[in-house]
C-alpha cells in the first residue's frame, strides 16, 4: 500500500516540507534525491564563485543572498533576456524589487537556486555598503555646508529689492 511520508528540512526562515506518497521499495530512492536536491540548494557559494557565472550561456545572480543559476529561465524572461544577462554574476535584490515582480516571480526562484551566499561574506558586503552610504551621506553634508559658507550675507536681500525695483516701475508705467 502506499504510504505518505513528510520530509522536511530546516532553512533560514523556518522549515521547508514536502508530503511525498509512494510506495516503499520507491520511497527510500525519492528521499535521497530530495534530499541531495535540498543540499544543494543551501551550498554556500562565494560572491567570486557568483561573479565567474557572468556570460550569455552561464549567468546566476544573487537575491537576498540566494544563488539563482537563471541560464535556462532567460528566453522565459517577459523583460527580456538582455535585462538579466545586464546583472550577470552580480546581486539584483535591490533592482529586483524597484522594478516590483509579483510573488509567482518570487515563488520561480526556489526553482533556479543552487545555493546560498556565505554568510560573513554577506556581513562584509553590507557593512561595505553602510560604510560607501555613510561615506556619501557625509560628501552631501560637507557640499551642502560649503554652498551655505560661500553665500553672499547679500544675497538675501537681493531678491527683495528686485521685486520692490518691479513694483515701482510697474506703477510707473501703468499706475498713471
């Protein structure tokens, strides 16, 4: 007789489960293809690994720290191939989600992942990019305050005196 059996694996997040029905000579063959299949998709890859996959015939992003290997999905892509190959080898989570994909575009990922990004990798990475943001908010800042120390004290004032200028003359000319 058949039997159903739950696999489930833990994942960053949470669980990820299936229920698989088969029958018993079969069900010890399906749980180790599922879990070989499961393994690789939380292998931990290296952004360099990521950054190599970055032509036509071989291109993988990464999003929110997932390794997507999208070569077959391409042609599939509505936006284009050329949109994607653009990113190739690089992270996409933050154009990904300015362009807005519905979430059937979020659910096609899990198809394409092969693996996860290196967790102190991602720690550099983000404090990289703390880092560049906090280095650009402060050239902004430091701009901004060199334009105010290089305003005139009289360029208040000019502004003023032109519209009274204006209004004099106006009446001049058309008040009589």
């Amino acid at each position: 007789p058949p039997r159903t059996l739950r696999y489930q694996r833990r994942v960053r997040g949470g669980y990820t489960s299936l229920l698989i029905e088969s029958t018993p000579p079969h069900t010890l063959t399906i749980l180790r293809t599922l879990s070989h299949t499961m393994s690789d998709k939380t292998k931990t890859i290296t952004f360099d690994e990521v950054s190599q996959h970055n032509t036509h015939n071989d291109v993988w992003v990464v999003y929110n720290n997932r390794v997507l290997d999208v070569t077959s999905f391409l042609s599939d892509h509505p936006g284009g191939e050329d949109v994607i190959v653009e990113y190739a080898g690089k992270e996409i989570t933050q154009p990904f989600e300015d362009i807005g994909h519905s979430d059937k575009a979020l659910e096609m990922m899990n198809k394409y992942q092969v693996g996860i990004i290196d967790k102190e990798e991602m720690k550099k990475k983000n404090e990289a990019r703390s880092l560049k943001q906090q280095q650009n908010s402060e050239k902004v800042e430091g701009a901004l305050k060199k334009a105010k120390e290089e305003e005139s004290p009289y360029q208040n004032f000019i502004l003023p005196i032109i519209v009274v200028i204006m209004g004099v003359v106006g009446y001049y000319f058309y008040g009589n």
